[in-house]
C-alpha cells in the first residue's frame, strides 16, 4: 500500500474526507452566524442549539410522524427558521437600541433553556437516526471508500453555502441585506420595512444552522448539548476568518476542518485543540482574521 | 426672591452631606463585617465559604466586564487553574503551608491570564468574547488530557493543611475566618482600584474608547492590566475554592462556568461594587435550594430564564436597580 510521510493513503484520505466534511459543517454554521452578525451586529449564542434543534427535529419527525429525510431536510430549517424569527420577535427586538453585549447574553439564556429542558426530556446520551436506504453503501475510489452519504453531505453542504453567498452578493435581497449592514437607518428612510429584514434575517441564519443539523442527524450522535461544543470551534473558526465576507466563512470553514483531519492523522493528540491553536496565530500575526476588514 | 447665597455655607453644607452619608455607609459597612463575622455560627461555614469563593470570582470578573466594558467569557479558565495549580502543588509537597499553595495558583492564573489579555485585546467588542471563550476552551481540553488534573475524575483529597504553618485550617471555622479575610482584602483592592485614576481610565474606556484613546491614553496597556488584576483574583478565588472543598475538578473549565460568572454579575449588578457579592449569593442559594427540590434537573433552564428576564427586565441587576430606587425617592 502506498504511504505518505509513513501513513497509508487510505487512513490519511479517510481522514481527510471526515476533515472535509466537518469543514462543512464549520461553513454552514459559521455562514449563519457571519449573515445574522451582518445585520444584527450579534453574534448568536445560541447557534449551537439552533443546530442541535435542527437534528433533534429531524429525529423526532420520523420517530413520531414518519417523516422521511428528504422532508425534514426541508421542513426543520422552515421550522427551526420559524422559531428564530419568534425569538428574534418576541426577545431581541426588545432589546435592539441597547449595547450589543446584552442580545449576545440574551442568547446565551435562550441556548441555556433550550439545551436544559431537552436534556431533561431526552437525556444526554444520543438518539440514533437511521440512514435512509439510498445512502447506505459506497463506492470504491481505488485509494479509498467514500460511503454515499459523506459524498451528499459535502455537496449538499457546498450547494447550501453558494446559494447564500450568490444570493446574498447577487440578488436585489442580497443588496437590500448589504445595504442594512451599512446603514439600516438611512435604508429604514427609503421604505424598506427593516424590522421585518432583521427577523427574517435572523430566521434565516438559524436554519441555516438547522440544515447543518439535519445533515449531522445520520452521522453524528444527536444530543440535546451536541451543539454546545462544536458552537465554540465555530467561534474559532470565526476568529480565524473574520465576518467580512460570506466566501471568506465558507473558505475558512472547510480549511479548518481539513487541519483538524490531517492533525488527527499525524499528532491525534493535538487534534481537538488545533483550530484554536491556529486561532492563537492568527490572532498573533493577522488580527484582523484571514479575510477581515475590521480591526 | 434673590436671597443672597454665601458660597462658604453651600460648602459647608456639602461637606457636612458628605460626612453624613460617610457615616451611614460606615455604619453599613459595620453591620455588615459583624453579620459576615457571626454567620458562620449560624449558617453551615462551607456553604458561606462556597458563597465566598464565587463572590470573590464575580467581583474578579466585574473589574473587567462591569467597569472596563470587556466581556470575557473564558473567566472559567482562571478558576481552573488557580484551584489545579494549588491543589497539585499542596497535594505533592506536604512541607508547603497553605498560604504558599494558594499564591502559586494565584500566580498561575496571573500568568496565564496576562497571555489572554496580550492576544485577545487585539480584538473587539464581540470578537473579544469569542476569543477568550475559545482560548478558554484550549485551557479546557488542556485540563482534560493532563495526567495531573486526573482528567474526568477531578483532583480529590486536597490536603487543607495548616496556614502560616500554626493555624490549623481542618477546622472549618478557622478556614471560614481566612477566607474572609481574604475575601475582604480583595474587595477592598478592588474597591481601592475603582476609586483610583486608573479605575477613571477603565470607566472612560468603557464609556467611550476612541475618546480615551484621543485623549492620549494608551488603552491598550490598560486593558491589558485590568484583565491581568482579574485573572489574578479569579485564579485566587479557584484557589481558596480547592482550599476549600479539597477538590478540584473539569466543572470548574468548563464554558458553564464562564456563563455562570457572567450571570451572577449581571442579576446582582454589573459596574457596581456590592453587585456580584449579591449575585454570587443568590446564584449559589438558588442553585442549592433548587438542586434539594423535585426541581433539581431543572437548574440550567431555570438559570437561563433568569438570564434571559435580567437582560430584558432589569439590566441593572439588584444592587443597581435599588441604586436608582434610592436616587429617586429618597435622594
């Protein structure tokens, strides 16, 4: 078998593919977070149990109703993207002349109550999701088995991450979006109803974060704190990449995940603290992040 | 209509005003130091010391955040190293004396702190809580693997040992006394540091930072040194709370931690100084009345939705929403 720096090809592709689509994953979720923080100026805490919210529904819509997962891949962002826009409603309007600092703390909160009280209901360990049929198997690269679900999520994760970005830097919405980043007062001026941009915003970062989670359902163990953890890598992540464009998350999110797989290939032990580890050096000689405008 | 008004008794009045409302918080201030004195006959001495701990980690950790504007949330990390530092070195070496023990951790925390402050002050507003959330969560897995911390397990049977090398500090009233002692000595730093010109340099760059800066302050070397002075009393707080309980553990790394500090000063007043000594009190009461109760799974989501009502409710937090009470009716 044919090595690379003394690793077999098939364990260092394995890893890399698993990197690849944890970086996508990173991109879906940091994606969300850099569309709310455009509009909104926030970083959402509760990201993570937007995520978990999303995989747990998918779970639960087939558990209870038989909801398939062609469906729930529509239906939990809709649902997940539904419940952002009450929160956003009902809890941040409230608060949206005051400092920035108290709507990141409100959804802190808001991720706390959510993540408790399911846990309380399902308990910490995972939920099992079963595959759908047609995923199931995989095809032989010849240096290595890439499982037919790895390959959908990647793509359907990349898919996901263009359309936003096309979206958002090519479409009349996307320059009403950019428009309230700049100036939303001035905007508010021109007619533009920008309380209900800021909702749907909003919305639609979190279902973002909810598809990210129906593609995680048959792979990853779904638990009510699943979010949690993989919500402060994605912080890093952030970190590393800044906000300032839409390309420069998703760029950022799949490279991240790729150091993360070549590290467990090479040094496993570093392999949960790398990405901050990377963090530090950014921060040290670019602290504007990889793609950042701001200071 | 015009009397004529002497300048000389506006002053003399003033003053007078000021000697009085000197002698009630005197007075306040001296109920207070006997009733913390004579707690510990009435109220079990390591729940008040419990209490202690967080207080002083949340008065630690409202330097920075309440009067510098800096919202860290990786103060967890402090705690964590200040209690593994000196539950390792105490438990390792027999001939240290406490108070030796509890410095090293202290030192440890200040060290690891200055590091936070280097890299996360070069960052802003919100990236500032994501990196000391992230850089705490390095710490965190840092803690995890290590052989010494006993990873998952935690670190247990944490000798108390002897202060000074003659008080015996197994007696938890003699432990009681030394906690609040140093608990008292921290407040008052902190108390002295607000009051300072350096604590006028941190408001001011909480008010309004271009503006410090244009003033020809470099905010930097003051942001920097105001998160060191809490990292340091953050690691000390761990410190006495391994000293204390004879236990450190992963709870104390965790991101749960960092909320949670955040929380108290926020319910008992953010920029206040007897706000996160109220908050502390009351998490940790609310906390133990709720882990007794049918309620005890439900502590973390009752937790959020305190923080959820106090950001929306009332942002001033206890202390400073009978702060504006005061001002209004009776000031």
């Amino acid at each position: 078998m044919s090595m690379i720096f003394g690793v077999p090809l098939a364990v260092l592709s394995g890893q890399l593919l698993i990197g690849i689509i944890n970086g996508a994953f990173y991109a879906l979720l940091s994606l969300g977070l850099a569309v709310i923080f455009g509009l909104l100026k926030i970083i959402n805490f509760a990201h993570g149990a937007m995520y978990m919210l999303g995989a747990l529904t998918t779970v639960l819509m087939f558990d209870y109703l038989g909801v398939n997962y062609w469906v729930a891949l529509l239906l939990a962002p809709l649902l997940v993207g539904a419940f952002g826009v009450a929160i956003e409603y009902f809890l941040l309007r409230r608060i949206a002349g005051q400092d920035h600092i108290y709507s990141l703390l409100l959804t802190f909160g808001v991720a706390l109550i959510i993540s408790g009280v399911l846990v309380n209901w399902f308990g910490v360990s995972g939920l099992r999701y079963t595959m759908p049929d047609m995923f199931k198997g995989g095809v032989n690269l010849g240096f290595m088995f890439m499982p037919y679900y790895r390959a959908w999520v990647i793509v359907a994760a990349l898919v996901v991450c263009f359309a936003t970005w096309f979206v958002i830097e090519k479409t009349k919405l996307g320059a009403y979006l950019r428009a309230g980043t700049e100036d939303s007062q001035l905007m508010q001026g021109f007619g533009i109803n920008v309380p209900l941009l800021i909702s749907l915003t909003y919305g639609f970062g979190v279902a973002l974060a909810a598809f990210a989670g129906v593609l995680a359902a048959p792979i990853y163990s779904v638990t009510p704190v699943m979010g949690s953890a993989t919500l402060i890598t994605v912080f890093a992540v952030v970190v590393i990449g800044g906000m300032g464009s839409i390309g420069g998350a998703i760029i950022t999110g799949i490279l991240m995940g790729v150091i993360e797989g070549l590290t467990k290939t090479f040094y496993p032990p570093a392999s949960s603290a790398i990405i901050f580890l990377v963090m530090v050096l950014v921060l040290m000689f670019r602290p504007s992040g990889l793609f950042g405008k701001e200071a | 209509m015009n009397q004529p008004v002497n300048s000389a008794d506006i002053h003399k009045a003033i003053v007078q005003e000021q000697a009085a409302q000197d002698r009630k918080k005197m007075m306040l201030n001296g109920v207070l130091l006997l009733l913390l004195l004579a707690a510990p006959f009435m109220i079990y001495p390591v729940f008040l010391m419990k209490i202690l701990c967080f207080a002083l980690f949340a008065v630690a950790f409202n330097l920075l955040f309440g009067f510098t504007g800096l919202l860290s949330f990786g103060h967890a990390a402090f705690l964590a190293t200040g209690g593994y530092t000196t539950g390792y070195l105490l438990s390792n070496y027999s001939g240290l004396s406490t108070e030796m023990g509890i410095i090293a951790g202290t030192l440890a925390a200040t060290v690891l702190g200055t590091g936070f402050a280097l890299l996360s002050i070069r960052r802003q507003g919100i990236y500032f809580a994501m990196v000391t959330l992230a850089l705490a969560q390095l710490v965190f897995f840092f803690f995890v693997q290590s052989e010494f911390t006993g990873g998952e397990d935690g670190m247990h049977g944490i000798p108390r040992g002897e202060l000074l090398g003659f008080i015996n500090l197994e007696d938890n009233l003699n432990m009681y006394y030394f906690v609040l002692a140093v608990f008292i000595a921290c407040y008052l730093l902190v108390q002295r540091i607000v009051g300072s010109p350096f604590g006028q340099v941190l408001k001011a760059i909480k008010q309004n930072e271009p503006r410090a800066v244009s003033l020809g302050y470099n905010v930097d070397r003051y942001k920097v040194l105001a998160f060191v002075i809490s990292a340091a009393l953050a690691g000390l707080a761990g410190s006495m709370k391994s000293v204390v309980f004879q236990l450190a553990s992963l709870n104390d790394a965790h991101w749960h931690m960092s909320g949670e500090v955040i929380l108290m000063t926020l319910v008992g007043g953010m920029g206040t100084l007897l706000g996160p000594v109220v908050g502390a009190t009351f998490v940790v009461n609310i906390e133990y009345q709720l882990s007794q109760g049918a309620l005890r799974d439900w502590v973390d989501p009752i937790l959020g939705g305190i923080f959820v009502l106090t950001v929306l409710a009332f942002r001033s937090g206890i202390v400073g929403e009978i702060q504006k009470f005061v001002k209004k009716n009776l000031g």
